[in-house]
C-alpha cells in the first residue's frame, strides 16, 4: 500500500496540490500591494486563511486514522492527500509571509510547521522503505524466530567450549551471558555493538591454535558466526523499529506545537487588527 500511495487513483491528489500551488503563486505575482508583500494584504489573508485550513486538515489525519469506519473517504485518499496537500503547505504559507521572516510567534509557526511537514517527508521515507529493507533484514525469519536460533546455539557453545581450554571458556560463556539486544536509546540507534562479546570471542577464536582440540574450534567458530550474523540482524531490526519511534516522537509534538503557534498566530492577527 505504502508504494501506491504516492501514485494513488492516478496521481489525483498530486494534480490538487500542484493546482492548487500553481495558482496561489500567481495571484502573488500578480498582486502589487503598497510595499512588500506580507500576510495583512488580502492576498495574505486569503493564503493564510488557506495554510490554516490545510494545517487543521492535515492535523485531523491523526485522529481519522485511527478511527476506522469513519466517514466514506478510504484511508487510503486521506494519506495521499495529506502528502502532497502537506508539501503544497510548505508553498502556500510561505507566499502568505511573503518571504519574510523575525523574532516573533508568526516567524515560530512558520518554523514550526516546516519542521512538521519535513519530518513527515522523512516518514514518508521511512514507510516506504521500512517494509522492503525489513524483509531483506530478516530473509524469511522473524524476530522470534532468530532469538529461539541464538539461544539454541548458545547451549551448544556453552557444552563445546566445556571441553576446551579455559581461556577459551570463558570468552565463550562470556559471549553466552553477556550479549545485549536492544540497550539504551543510542545503542538502538547505532545497530550494532562495537564490544559485542560474540565478536569478541568469535576474534579470539579466530586467532588461536587449535592443536588437539581442532575440531571442537572449528565447530565453536561456526556457531559464533553464525550468532554474530543473526545479531546483526536482529540489531538491525530493532534499529528500524526504534527510527520509526524517533521520527514519531518529532513529528507529532511538533505538529501540536504548530497547531498551538497557528491558534496564537490566528488571536494576535485579529487582536491588532
């Protein structure tokens, strides 16, 4: 679906926004007003009046989503709309401040709602790629189904490394106990463990001589990289899960926060005017 979206009913929503575009910058071209051109011209309330309108809408994609069965609009035209009539925003309200920005609330919500509609391009990135680079990721395996593969092959480096030598105990049972999924919020972000104690092991390994216990080595180094590449995998996934996290936890405060600036902004153009 995520894939449609932005070619949905045959472009229709993208045709809306251009036209839309299209035509508010050519009245602003068109317009000659006494000075610069600014929000407090009729063109200026009439574009502003137009981004306000847009920003409620946009903002009322939050609830309508998860609201099933409202209304006779698919969700599917909402979310392709909210795309492209998002970026004609972008457009439209900077033709409403005519170019002009300072240090006060209608500078913070213009601020404000480019950040929102930015982060939502973002988004729009994310979940239109989340899907096929989780796929790859995971090659057919979930999650569980990985965590279940890493367990059974840590029972049997703990019984291999039993009968090696004990330097070599120990960095195995130490990669055994000591391997973290997931971690603090950075480490989530980064992918991977720069200490991993697999990795570890599987380097010392890697760089001792087997000798008599040959066999035993080369069947424990099996079984380290196969456990370092299912942690990658799963790091992997447990990155994609939490940039998705992140992005949420900038787009929706800032798109509040746009719509609280879009309330002042609204009471302070008519208090003065």
């Amino acid at each position: 679906m995520h894939e449609s979206i932005l070619v949905y009913r045959k472009h229709r929503y993208l045709k809306w926004a251009l036209a839309l575009a299209v035509v508010s910058a050519l009245f602003y071209m068109i317009d000659s007003p006494l000075g610069q051109p600014n929000g407090g011209t009729w063109l200026g309330y009439t574009l502003g009046t137009i981004s306000g309108g847009l920003m409620v809408w946009l903002a009322w994609f939050g609830v309508r989503k998860r609201r099933y069965g409202l209304g006779n609009v698919p969700l599917e035209d909402w979310l392709s709309a909210h795309v492209y009539l998002g970026i004609a925003l972008a457009l439209i309200a900077t033709l409403h401040a005519g170019f002009q920005l300072g240090f006060n609330i209608h500078s913070a919500l213009y601020i404000l709602m480019m950040i929102t509609i930015i982060s939502g391009l973002v988004g729009l990135y994310f979940y239109i790629s989340y899907p096929r680079l989780l796929t790859e990721n995971r090659r057919g395996l979930s999650t569980e189904v990985m965590l279940a593969q890493i367990a059974e092959l840590d029972r049997d480096l703990r019984q291999i490394a039993m009968t090696m030598d004990d330097a070599t105990n120990a960095a195995t049972l130490k990669a055994t106990q000591d391997t973290i999924i997931g971690g603090s919020l950075m480490q989530q972000l980064r992918g991977h463990d720069e200490h991993c104690p697999t990795t570890q092991a599987r380097l010392f390994v890697e760089g001792s001589d087997g000798g008599p216990q040959d066999a035993q080595r080369r069947q424990l180094l099996t079984r380290l990289i196969r456990k370092e590449d299912l942690l990658k995998r799963i790091r992997r996934d447990v990155q994609l899960r939490c940039l998705l996290k992140v992005w949420l936890y900038v787009h929706i405060p800032f798109s509040i926060a746009a719509l609280a600036a879009l309330v002042t902004h609204v009471v302070t153009v008519f208090y003065y005017w």
